[in-house]
C-alpha cells in the first residue's frame, strides 16, 4: 500500500516538473521576443536540447518512426524549480 502511495507522488511530481519545464520555457521565449536584442536576450534564449531521436520501426505493411525532444531554456529550468516548490509547500 505505500508503494503505490509512493509511486503516486512521485507520478505527480514528474507531471508538476515536466508542466513547470513547459510553461516556463515558454515564457523564455515570449520573453525573448519582446527584449532589445543584447546579452540579456541572449541569455534567455539559449537553451538545451533533451531528448530521443527519431526511432523508426520498419513493418511490412506500416512504418512508425517516434521521437522526443525537449528545449530547456534559463525561464524553463526557474519554472521546473517553482514546480518544485509549489508542489513540496503546497500540496
């Protein structure tokens, strides 16, 4: 019974991550299009790339190729730690 508990949180947790990750990167780049070209701009959007490439699965009658990657961005990683928070504090 605590296992799954477990597995439960840590479930949630990864979802809270990966959901900070994203809306944070994305408002790097929305933020990175609205500042002056400059170093400050520069620094939000230089970002990192995480993931699998492309997988291709060859069958006789279909072909599936999968795949998945993931830009990091400075906001991202921020966004990724308030997850984190919000999920430790307020949950």
């Amino acid at each position: 019974m605590v296992s799954i508990i477990r597995n439960r949180k840590l479930g949630t947790l990864t979802l809270w991550l990966v959901c900070g990750v994203i809306i944070g990167s994305l408002i790097g780049e929305l933020l990175g299009l609205i500042l002056p070209t400059g170093v400050v701009r520069d620094f939000f959007l230089t970002k990192s790339d995480i993931g699998i490439g492309p997988v291709t699965l060859n069958l006789a009658v279909a072909t599936f190729t999968l795949g998945f990657t993931l830009n990091i961005n400075v906001i991202g990683v921020l966004g990724m730690l308030f997850a984190a928070y919000y999920f430790r504090w307020f949950r």
